[in-house]
C-alpha cells in the first residue's frame, strides 16, 4: 500500500503544476497578469520537484512523462501565450499592422509542442536539453508584468508591438533549436561535474536578490551563454582527446 501511493506522489505534483497553470489562465483571462505570472511561476515550482521526487522515490513511468509534457503545455505553452497577447492588447496599436500581431502570441504554445513531442522522443536529451526549455520561456515572458509592475517606466520598452512580436518569433525558434542547454538535475555533488550548474545557481541567486524580476531576462540570457560555453569546452576536450 505505502509502495503504491509512493508511486503516485511524482504524478500528483505534475497535477499541481497544471492546475496552477489552468488558474493561471482564468487570472490573464480576466487582466490580472500578476496573477498569472505568479501562477507560472509555482508550476514551475512543482515542475521541477515532480521530476526530484521520481528520481528520490524511483518511480518512473510512461504515463508520467506523458503527464508532465500535457502539464508542461498548459502551464508553458499556453499561459505565457495568453499573457503575451494581454501585453499586446496593453501595447500602444502603431498602424494597422500592428493590430495584427497580437495573435503572433501563440506561436509561442505552437511552437512549446513542438519542442515538447520532441523531448519525448529525443534519446539525446536524457541529461541535456536540446533547444530552449519550455519552463524557462515561460519564466522569462511570466517576468515582463511583474517588471513593469515594480519599474513602470520600463512599460515603453516591453509594450511595444513589433519588439514583442521579433521577441516571439525569436523564443519560437530557440524553443526548437538545435542547441544543446544544461540541465538542473544533479546526478551527484561532485563539484567539477556541476561546476556550470553551481554558477549559475549562484549567479542567478544574487542577480534576483538585488534587482528581482529585472535579473529574470539577464538570467536566461546567462543560462544560454553559459550552456554554449559549457559544450564548447567539452566539445573542445573530446577532440582534444582523439588526436
């Protein structure tokens, strides 16, 4: 009995993470992006501790990576899509293009099932990740209310039509990039192995401790940055190694 409900617990936390996703979507829906923001945030919370539990309880299953990639689409894909479109309803209409553009928006959830039916079938990415996480998009589009809520003034630069529009399209393609990224899963403590893992860990810890929802974008940017140097390096040593 205690085996069995062990087994479930990893499966429950996914559901946490898609529940605040679908509340997530009622508070855009109804303008309150702060809300939803938040609520991306807590699922990416769950996200990342339903996979700690499953490898703390060893308790994997196919229904639970299915599980996970349908909870990761709603609260990834389609939450952060909808804020995206609220900002650009919130954008000042230049022309008559511009009115067009909103519904540029969802290609962000388009292009989230893309990269996430691929994750379910790509063998490479059991350690890495090969293109952008889908949670780490919607991190970065969850911080663009909460940053113009605690800097006002940055609004003009967020809330601009094409400016969102390049941005989708940019985060669309890196969704599905051929671009191995690091992931936050610890196999061991071992600090040379983690030594990436361990920077960024405590560069973003102090980033987000002085300056908040402004160090998210930075974040990422250094997430990225940080991942191509890593394989660079490692690429380096492997050819290194044949000669």
């Amino acid at each position: 009995m205690r085996r069995r409900v062990r087994k479930h617990i990893p499966n429950f936390i996914t559901c946490a993470n898609l529940f605040s996703g679908c509340v997530g979507i009622v508070f855009a829906f109804q303008e309150n992006l702060l809300g939803a923001a938040y609520a991306i945030f807590l699922a990416a919370i769950f996200d990342f501790f339903d996979g700690f539990a499953s490898r703390v309880l060893k308790s994997f299953s196919t229904i639970g990576k299915d599980l996970d990639s349908l909870a990761d689409m709603v609260s990834f894909g389609v939450l952060p899509s909808i804020i995206l479109y609220q900002l650009f309803l919130q954008a000042p209409q230049i022309d008559k293009v511009s009115t067009f553009l909103n519904f540029s928006a969802f290609l962000i959830p388009v292009f989230s099932a893309l990269r996430l039916a691929k994750f379910n079938t790509d063998t490479r990415q059991a350690e890495i990740f090969i293109g952008l996480p889908t949670p780490a998009n919607a991190i970065l589009i969850a911080s663009f209310p909460l940053i113009i809520d605690q800097y006002p003034t940055l609004s003009r630069y967020i809330l601009n039509p094409y400016g969102l529009a390049v941005f989708v399209v940019v985060m669309s393609g890196l969704l599905v990039a051929e671009m191995p990224l690091m992931s936050l899963k610890f196999k061991n403590r071992d600090f040379q192995r983690n030594i990436y893992r361990y920077l960024l860990l405590l560069f973003s810890a102090i980033l987000i401790l002085f300056f908040k929802f402004v160090a998210v974008p930075v974040v990422i940017f250094f997430y990225i940055t940080l991942s191509i140097i890593q394989f660079k390096f490692a690429n380096d040593r492997i050819v290194s190694s044949k000669k």
